[in-house]
C-alpha cells in the first residue's frame, strides 16, 4: 500500500472558533428534504383538494350572494339549500385535516432523533467538531420554521374554503372545534407543537416506530383535552336566560333548563309540551306534532310555564382573542419541548 | 503530555457499573490497545473520553487536559465506533460533504485519494459499501479531519484478515506521518500485538494493566520448575497467574526489573504480550497496577484539588 501523507497539522488555535451555523443548513436539507417533500406533498394534494372544491363552492355561492333582498323568501331557500349541498361534504374534510399537525410530528420530528439513536448514527454526528447540543439546534430550529411556515399558508387557504359557508349563514360559526384550530394562528402553532413533541419523543423513546405512536397518541390526547375542556375556559363565557338569544356563529357550550332554580329533567319538559302535543327529543330540539297551534313557539310555551333557559356561549367576536391564546400558550409549550430535546441531547446520558 | 488521562472515573448503568475508580494517563504519541473480554468495560472507558457519555464519577480528560466533550476535545478527536455508524443511505460523496460540513477542519484533498486509492466508488450508498469498505470510509473521514488523537472501538470485528491488515495499515500510516495519537479497544489481542506499543488492560470495569509494552514485557518473567516447589517458591514472589502441572509448573510472576538468579531446577523465560495479558485476565483480582505513570498521575491530580 503507497502512503499517502497527512498535511502537516496547523499549531492549535488559541481562539477555538466553533463550525459556523451556516454549516448545518446543507446537513439539515440532505437529511430532511424527503421528510420536508412528504410536507409539501401533503400540504400540496390536501391544497389542490381544497382548491377545486373551494372553487366550486365559491362558484355556488356566487348566486346565493347575488341574491337580493337577502335572508328572505326565495333568497333564503336558496341559501339553504346552498347549504344543505355543500355543508354536509365540508365538515368530514375539516375533521381530516386535524391530522396534519401530527403526522408533521410523527414523521418530521420524530425521525430527527428517534433515528440518529436507533441506527447507533448518533455516535458519529454527536463526536463531530460541531457540538451535539449546536447540532440538534441548527436541526431542529429549521424544521419547526418550516413546517409552522406551511401550515400557517395553509391555514389561509382553509378560512378561504369555509368562508361562502358562513356566509350563507352556517350555525357553526368559527369557534366550532373542528374549525377553529384550522385558522388563524392556530393551525400553524399546533404544527409546532406537534413538531416539538415528535422531537421531544424521539429522543425519549429512541425507537422510529414506537416514536410515531406516542407523538400520535400525545397530539391527539392534547388536541382533544384542549377542545373539550380547556378552550372554554380561555375567557369567562357569556350566559343567558332569554330563550331568544343570537347564538349564530357562537360556540354554545351548554343550554340548561330550569324550573323554580333547579335543573328540569326531560321528562318536566315533554310533559309540560305534551299540552301542545310537541314532542321533546333533546331538551334543545322539539316537534310540533298535528295538533300543535301554529302560532306557539315551543321555547316560549316553556318560558311562559315557568321554565328557565340558561345558555352558556363564546361569541363569535372572541375568535381572534381566543386565536391568540391558544397560539400562545402552544408556541410556549413548544420552546418548551424543544429546549427540553436540546437539553436531553446535551445531558450526554446515552 | 497525556493524550488520555482519566482520574478515579466511573459510569454507572443503572446500578450496575460499567467502569470504576478508573485511574489512566496515556502518553501521547503511542498506539494503545485496550484490551479485555467483552463487557469489560473498554466501549464505555472510549465513549466517555470521545465525550459521548458524561461520567458519573471521577473525570476524563483529553489531548493534555481538555475535558472530554468539550469543543477542544471534539475538534481534535477523531472517533470511529464499534460497527462503523454511517448514514446508510448517503452515498459516500455525501458522507465527506457532511463531515466536513460538520467540523472546522476537513482536508478534502487527502479524503478524496485515500478513497480512491482504496478503490471506493463515490458514488454508492454507504450501506451498500462492504464492511472493510465501511470501516475504511468511517477512518477516512475521522482523519480526514486531522485530529491528534483516532479512538477507534473495535474496529476489526467485522472485517476479514485482509481487510483488518489494510485498517491497520492506514492507521499505521496516519501514525508515522502525522504523529496521531490511536486509542483503540479490542477483546482480540492477535491483531494488536503487532502495532501497538501501550497496553491498557481491563477486566470487570476495572483497570487492571496499564503501561507501555516495553515496560511492561520488561518486569515480567515466566518461572518454570517442579511443581512440588512451587508453592514455597512463589511466597517470596509477586505471582500472577500460576499453571501447574503434574511435574512442572509455570509462574507468570511481576518483577521490579532486576533480574535474581532462579533456584537450582527453574528457568526464567521472558513473557510474550499474548502470555502477560491471558495470565491478567485470568485472575481478574491481580491488579498489579497501577503501573508508576498512573500513579504519579493520580498523586499529582490530588495534590492540585
């Protein structure tokens, strides 16, 4: 075998520079980029779904707005039945796109980590002149960036998609679960977040598949705690007792009846209605029966036999506000996560 | 200078330790073997002086005094791990652009010959690379940093004798012209013997032999002679490892180096290093070190708490 030499070694440096960020950006896109194509193509074939629907809908709605006087008569039916066309498609496609966030995490994030400790890879990248903790920083940061980036584009595209629904006046406004955390800010910090605990997994479970699982199960559990009894609570809701109330577009958390100050059970209820031969199904939805008189509203019939009806509501008004805390208390959480990830991987306990 | 120094080190697994009171100082400009059986504790000994673990007692330090993991330390390691991680599926141009993308110094030029002198295509993945290859790829890249000091973790076990004879050489190689420091671990003394000058022997976690070959070769003799005399004959000694046999028995025995004359019926061989290490790592409890170079290095590192 010929030699061949090593040039000579430069004296060591007093002032050890450290490997300039910069460095990582071309490791970061050579390891990602098929994670970061996966991105776009999920965010691409769910925009042009969107898209061609979206334009149809738009399409549609561009008679039901033309329509005038509006919310009477034949405008009305039109809208309705506008409505009753596109309303029922919309929703399924929304609780769909709840998943995004964590697969980005599950399938983003999670390999970051979870990867380097499964293949025994992390042995080499970690004893680089590069620096462990420097190195899952200067991955990490650009990832979240863009994945958070492509979900807050997407967001716009989403508002734009529901947008002709409330217009032809939908009842579920922009507080309604399945659509609140898809705008705004929400949907690009929930990408975050769900970036952050696929990291912060990765690295604790140290294992691809088991990784994903848990982000999966982690983001889910969150997204649905947070909607089923956190966001409530963001400020204190508004309640009423006029059974007349505008709840159009608000999020109605709970309608309660009473009677005398303690609570009416349905069969109070389908009694008292029973005089009028309305049948009670839930204690918010009622049937005339043929021997209702048209002129009785049910509600009032009830009000005017002693009932109470106490609605508990967001309005529609609070959506911004309720917007940015819910971007804000998740971009925390997710520096949170993520210092915790750089934290464990500088910790050296592998 | 002390290319590796570790002071009463110890890493705990849980409860179980992997290394204790571990005391080294290995002189730079050697190649040295750590040797012993598997879970000796020789992997954990190299990931805490490449920075990859954090000690749970005691300290480990590198290149003359830098603290293991430190960005000094990082910079001037070069560190191939067992079984040769790589990202399987980079091709091997990916792999040098990464590893100098990942440090301060990285000499293209030298990476690049050295490729393709061993005849790896550039062009193919890592992972479809052959394990000699690999390992090749993996060495390149660390000196390809240049560093003073190549940790190597059992680096052979998956290579085949031709393959293992040309690592070596490129070590070898790195060694003479550069003056690289090599620390690398094996439980096959065999294909140490031949290249490396230091020994550090480990057994159970612990530290068992540690000094330069020559040394160590030096104060040590094998005594052969009646078995029946043995036993009175090896109280005056500091015997390692006995071997008796029906007539004849076979003291490996320590020395301080002055040669006494045997009694009537023995003779002194000298040892080979194949010899002194199996009779350390037969009686794990004969700790006859550490040798005079730990110890002043321990005493010298109480003295400046």
């Amino acid at each position: 075998m010929t030699s061949l030499t090593v040039p000579a070694r430069p004296d060591r440096d007093a002032s050890l520079r450290p490997v300039p960020w910069q460095r990582m950006a071309w490791v970061t896109w050579r390891q990602h980029r098929v994670a970061l194509a996966g991105t776009a193509a999920l965010f691409g074939v769910a925009a042009v779904y969107l898209l061609i629907t979206g334009l149809q809908i738009h399409h549609a709605y561009a008679a039901v707005a033309a329509c005038h006087p509006a919310g009477k008569g034949i405008c009305q039916q039109a809208a309705n039945n506008f409505l009753s066309t596109y309303a029922p498609g919309v929703g399924p496609v929304l609780g769909l796109l709840q998943v995004i966030p964590a697969l980005i995490g599950a399938f983003v994030a999670v390999p970051v980590l979870a990867r380097e400790l499964e293949t025994g890879t992390f042995r080499y990248a970690w004893t680089q002149g590069f620096g462990r903790a420097r190195w899952a920083i200067a991955k990490l940061t650009p990832l979240a960036v863009a994945v958070t980036a492509a979900a807050g584009a997407f967001s716009m595209l989403v508002s734009w998609y529901v947008q002709p629904l409330w217009g032809a006046g939908d009842n579920n406004g922009p507080l309604y679960p399945t659509i609140f955390d898809l705008r705004g800010v929400a949907l690009a910090a929930w990408t975050l977040a769900a970036f952050a605990t696929g990291a912060l997994a990765g690295i604790l479970v140290r294992r691809v598949i088991p990784a994903m699982f848990a982000t999966l199960a982690a983001c889910g559990g969150l997204a649905f705690a947070t909607g089923a009894f956190l966001r409530g609570h963001y400020a204190a809701p508004l309640t009423s007792t006029n059974p007349d109330v505008n709840t159009h577009g608000a999020w109605v958390i709970s309608q309660v009846w009473s009677r005398g100050g303690s609570p009416a059970s349905l069969d109070m209820i389908r009694q008292t209605l029973h005089a009028i031969d309305v049948q009670a199904l839930t204690p918010g939805l009622f049937q005339p029966g043929p021997a209702t008189p048209p002129s009785i509203d049910p509600l009032h019939y009830l009000v005017q036999h002693g009932y109470t009806l106490l609605t508990t509501y967001q309005p529609a008004s609070r959506f911004w506000a309720f917007q940015w805390i819910e971007g804000g208390w998740l971009l925390a959480l997710s520096v949170l996560l993520i210092a915790s990830t750089v934290w464990l991987v500088r910790r050296r306990a592998v | 200078m002390n290319i590796l120094e570790a002071s009463r080190l110890g890493k705990c697994y849980g409860r179980t330790w992997a290394l204790r009171e571990c005391t080294l100082a290995v002189p730079a400009g050697h190649v040295a073997a750590l040797v012993g059986p598997n879970g000796a504790g020789k992997t954990t000994l190299l990931n805490l002086a490449v920075g990859l673990t954090a000690p749970t007692a005691g300290k480990v330090t590198v290149l003359g005094g830098e603290p293991a993991g430190s960005p000094a330390a990082l910079d001037g390691i070069g560190f191939v791990a067992q079984n040769t991680p790589l990202y399987k599926n980079l091709s091997v141009t990916d792999m040098v652009h990464l590893t100098r993308n990942l440090n301060r110094r990285f000499d293209q030029r030298y990476a690049r010959a050295r490729l393709s002198e061993l005849g790896i295509p550039l062009a193919r993945k890592a992972g479809e690379l052959s394990g000699g290859q690999q390992a090749q790829l993996a060495l390149t890249l660390a000196l390809a940093r240049r560093p003073r000091l190549l940790v190597l973790d059992e680096p052979m076990a998956m290579l085949d004798p031709l393959a293992r004879h040309d690592f070596m050489a490129t070590v070898m190689t790195a060694m003479a012209d550069e003056g690289v420091s090599v620390v690398l671990s094996s439980h096959v003394l065999a294909e140490l013997e031949r290249v490396a000058d230091y020994l550090i022997l480990m057994s159970r976690g612990k530290v068992q032999v540690a000094g330069e070959v020559e040394a160590l070769l030096a104060c040590h003799l094998l005594l052969s002679g009646p078995a029946a005399e043995a036993d009175r004959y090896a109280e005056g000694l500091n015997v390692v490892h006995a071997r008796r046999g029906r007539a004849q028995a076979h003291l490996l025995v320590r020395t301080n180096g002055t040669t006494d004359p045997v009694p009537l019926g023995w003779e002194a061989h000298r040892v080979s290093l194949e010899e002194l290490t199996l009779a350390y790592l037969r009686e794990p409890g004969a700790a006859a070190l550490p040798g005079p170079e730990s110890a002043r290095y321990a005493a010298a590192t109480e003295e400046t708490k």
